[in-house]
C-alpha cells in the first residue's frame, strides 16, 4: 500500500516538474507531451490503488465533499450545455471541440489527484509547488540573451521557452516569480539568501518583460502590490514598509536593466499603445526608449496593417472588442452555455489585418460559454475557498511559502482573465494547493 502510494505521488511529482515542456500539437501529430504521458500512467496506476489497495468510498472522503460537488457541478453543466448545443442547436461536434473538452478534464483531474495524494501530506505538498517552481532555470537566458537557442525563441525573438505560445510560458513564470519576490521581501536575518532571492526575482521580471505580454506583466505588477498588501500587513511597522518598497523598487529596476534593449523597446511599445496604435517594428528599432516613452504619450497616428490598409483609428483593444462580441451574441443567448464550441469567429481585425484568434480570450468568459452561469459559479467558489482557506491558515501561521501560494493564486487569476485556460494545467494545481489543509507546515 504504502509503496504503490509513494510511487503515485512520486509520479504527480516528476510529471508537474515536467509541464513547463508544452512543445508539439496533439491535434497534428497526436504525440502526446511528457505530462499527459505521466497522466495516464498515474490515472490506470491510481485505480488500481483506489480499486483494490483503499476503497472508493474512503478514497472520496479524503477530498472534502465540497470541492467535489463543485467540481461535478462544473463538468455537468458543460456537458449540459454541450448537449443543448449538438440535440437542440445542431451544432457538429468537431475534433478541436473534444481535444478542448479533453485538455479541461486532465487540468481538473490533476486538480483532483494535487488534492487526493496531497491533503494528507505536507511534506508531498511542499514538493508539488516546488515542482511548478522549475521554469526558474530560464534566468540563466537572461544573462546571456544572445546564447538563447533558437528553438526557445518565436520568429519575432519573443522567448516562449519549452512551448509554443508567450500566454502559456508567462503564466508558468509568473509561479516562479511570485514565489522569489514574496521571500525577497520578506525580511530575514540571512543576508546572503535574501540577496540570492532578489537577484532571482530580479531576472525572472526581465524575462517576463522580455516576453511582452500585456497581460503578464499587468499580473506581474498586480501580484508584487498585492505581495506588498500581504506581507506589510502583517506586523506592520514603517520601517519595514519602506524596506518592503524598496526591495520592489530594486527588483523592478535590475529587472529592467537586464532585460535585452531590444526587447525593452517591444515592451514599451506593447505596454503604452493600444492595439491600433502601435509603433510598427521598423520605428521601434530606429526609436531610442525615452523617444517610444514621449511618442506614446502623443501617438495618434494608426498604423497601416501588412496588407497596406489603415485601420479605424476608434477601435479599441482588440479584448474589448472580443468580450462584448461573445457576451452580446453568444452568452445572453445562451444561458446554459454551449459546450467547447467556443472558437467561434469574431470579426475582429488586428493591426496586420489579420482576424484574432478565435475564442473569448477570458476563461471566465470561457466558462459561462462553456457552462454558462453554473459554471462560472463552480469556479468562482473553488477560487473563494482557495484564498479563504489561505488566508486563514495565514492567521495562525505567516509562512513564506503559503505567502507566495496566495500571491502566486492572486497573480494567476489576474492573467487568466486574458486568455482561454481552462487546460492551464500549472494553474489547476496551484489552485489544488492552494485548497489544503497545510498541517504542521515549517
């Protein structure tokens, strides 16, 4: 029993230490990636442990009953809405929608087995989140940017690291970067450490700058001020409020000292000009910083797209384009939501006169199209219990890494809100973490 149980935990382990590797399509090749490899030998391996080692119903018991009411809740109200959507609707059912609907039910399931082989365990616990700590080792890119391999590079020198997009390899640096920035500010008496945290915090920020994601580095900076909330919070003194400042105050700054001049242009540009007005790449790279800083402040002018057309000069953010579109046209419509079928087309134009990829890019759109208002409030209450229980444990117990749990929950859920992520596996398991009882936690 004991060692079909370790094997199990041993396998989550080395399997969420894998998700930062994310490369291929399974939609093409059908070659599944590392983790879902390790999925599956640990779902066949967990029955067998479930079946014929414990029982079901001790098994169920270990997951509070709660969480399990709402985890069902979630799935059958997209299988509702599903339902209503292929038998009344007569919308086909097409292969992206079940490898969708199939990516959900892995990020929920490994929700599931974080919690079940996790609740009990502390010590396993503590070794889960260290695991979702393992894109940290991309720093190490950030000190030698022109030594980047290619293939952790896209065609536009963005780094997407072991993936294929910069949504997903933000989110996973932005677990590594909350853990290093919460430790770097909270005070302790070993120097040394506290240098070698704010150093890694430092260049896990300029690698999220160098990505660019608007969304990433607005989750950045939500989670460093909602890390300064927390930690001043407790035991409050002005002394250490202004050393907490200031720590952020130097890992912002050595952060965007170290990031790439290249790519600290692209990032100015990203971050202060709207969609359909930024600076195409050829004045990026004949601006100096301070000049792409003024000109955003006076920028009017709308760039022509690749096709030579100029847009409208009025439209907004592309997001605020997509939300009220699905909300408008698909959720009010459809109060019961309508399954995966959510990469329905927009119309919206981007600034190379390309349409934007399909689908909400919100997940709590995604939810209420996928489930509609049921689904949305599993989730949310799985999210209200997550900081609640934390929060609590914080009460009696202002540990740093439950600390950096809280934030990194906070940071997460911030940057979900800009994309489809549903199948974020990484944020389903901070989530499970985030739901334990953390007993006897040093």
């Amino acid at each position: 029993m004991k060692f079909l149980e370790k094997t199990n935990k041993n396998i989550l382990l080395i399997g969420l230490a894998l998700l930062s590797y994310r490369v291929g399509n399974f939609a093409y090749s059908f070659l599944p990636k590392p983790y879902e490899l390790l999925f599956v030998v640990l779902s066949l391996l967990t029955i067998v442990y479930v079946l014929f080692v414990t029982n079901i119903k001790t098994s169920i018991t270990v997951i509070p009953k709660n969480i399990l009411v709402a985890v069902c809740l979630l799935v059958g109200s997209v299988l509702l809405g599903w339902g209503i959507s292929v038998y009344i609707n007569h919308i086909p059912t097409n292969l992206n929608m079940l490898l969708e609907f199939g990516t959900c039910i892995i990020g929920l399931i490994t929700f599931l087995f974080v919690l079940f082989y996790g609740y009990n365990d502390s010590g396993i616990s503590k070794k889960y989140y260290y695991a979702l700590l393992v894109p940290v080792i991309f720093i190490i890119f950030v000190l030698f940017p022109h030594s980047t391999p290619s293939f952790l590079l896209a065609s536009d020198g963005n780094f997407v690291g072991l993936t294929t997009n910069v949504n997903l390899i933000s989110k996973m640096l932005l677990i590594p970067a909350m853990y290093f920035i919460v430790h770097a500010i909270i005070l302790t008496k070993n120097v040394k450490m506290r240098i070698v945290y704010i150093c890694i915090a430092s260049l896990l920020v300029s690698l999220l700058l160098w990505i660019s994601s608007r969304g990433a580095i607005l989750s950045l900076f939500s989670g460093m001020f909602f890390a300064f909330l927390v930690v001043a919070s407790h035991n409050f003194t002005w002394k250490k409020t202004f050393l907490y400042i200031g720590t952020l105050m130097v890992i912002l700054t050595v952060g965007f000292i170290f990031t790439p001049y290249s790519r600290k242009q692209v990032m100015l540009n990203r971050v202060l000009n709207s969609d359909t007005h930024q600076f195409s790449q050829e004045q990026v790279r004949s601006m100096g910083l301070l000049s792409i800083i003024f000109h955003s402040f006076h920028n009017t002018a709308v760039q022509p797209n690749t096709k030579g057309i100029v847009l409208n000069s009025d439209e907004k953010e592309t997001r605020l384009q997509i939300w009220p579109f699905y909300i408008k046209n698909i959720i009010i419509k459809n109060p019961l939501g309508i399954g995966p079928n959510t990469h329905i087309e927009s119309n919206v134009i981007d600034i190379d006169g390309n349409h934007v990829s399909t689908g909400p890019h919100n997940t709590f759109l995604e939810l209420l199209l996928w489930g509609g208002g049921i689904s949305l409030l599993s989730f949310v209450y799985l999210l209200f219990n997550a900081f609640l229980n934390l929060g609590n444990k914080l009460k009696s117990n202002f540990n740093p890494m439950l600390v950096s749990l809280l934030v990194t929950l906070f940071s997460l859920t911030i940057a979900i809100m800009f994309d489809d992520s549903l199948s974020l596996y990484c944020f389903w398991a901070v989530l499970a973490l985030s739901l334990l009882p953390w007993k006897n936690i040093e």
